[in-house]
C-alpha cells in the first residue's frame, strides 16, 4: 500500500488503543485530508458514536471529506443516518452521491 493507506492502518491501530474520541475531534481539524483520514477510520461498523459527527461532516466544503463521510456512514449501517444521507443524493459532486446511494443499500442490507 502507499503512505495513505498505511497511515489509515496506523491509525485503526490507535482508534483500537484510545478509542473513537480522537477521530471524532479529528473531523474538527483545520487540514480537510485530517478530517478525510479520521473519516475512513471511524467507519467501522456499529461504531455508533461517530454517527452524528459524521452526518455533520457530510456537510463539509471538500468534496472527499464529504464522500469519506458518507462511505463511512454505510458501513457504520445506523439508521440515524438514512435521512442525511439521502439529502446526499442531491450532492454538487456526482461521486458522494454515488456512495451515499451505496451506503444506503449497505444500511438497508443490514437492517434485513
């Protein structure tokens, strides 16, 4: 993998360690690839306190923070979600519309 990916497994290793609380303050951070990186970590499934930091990150300027946000909300599967991330459909960006559809079938999978 490349430095991205490595950093991301390193840092699954510390949510693991000091749990989610870091990379929820993470998502507040001033860099967008921060916020992008802590995104992708907190993205695990049943990692329900992440949910409402994530919806608020859907809305965010970057279009990748907003995409990370969204693929991480599918694979988190909470309910809360469904709502945001179906205003997400109607996104400027063609690709976080894209994954937040996908991440509305993974929720709806994994409520059946």
């Amino acid at each position: 993998g490349g430095v991205r990916e490595d950093a991301t497994e390193a840092l699954i290793v510390i949510l693991e360690a000091k749990g989610v609380e870091p990379f929820i303050q993470a998502l507040k951070h001033h860099d967008k690839w921060v916020q992008e990186g802590a995104a992708v970590v907190l993205g695990t499934p049943k990692n329900e306190r992440a949910v409402e930091p994530l919806i608020q990150a859907l809305k965010h300027y970057d279009n990748w923070v907003r995409y990370r946000a969204a693929e991480a909300l599918g694979k988190i599967g909470d309910e809360r979600a469904v709502e945001p991330l179906t205003q997400a459909l109607q996104d400027k960006n063609k690709h976080v519309q894209q994954v937040a559809k996908e991440a509305l079938e993974n929720i709806k999978a994994m409520k059946s």
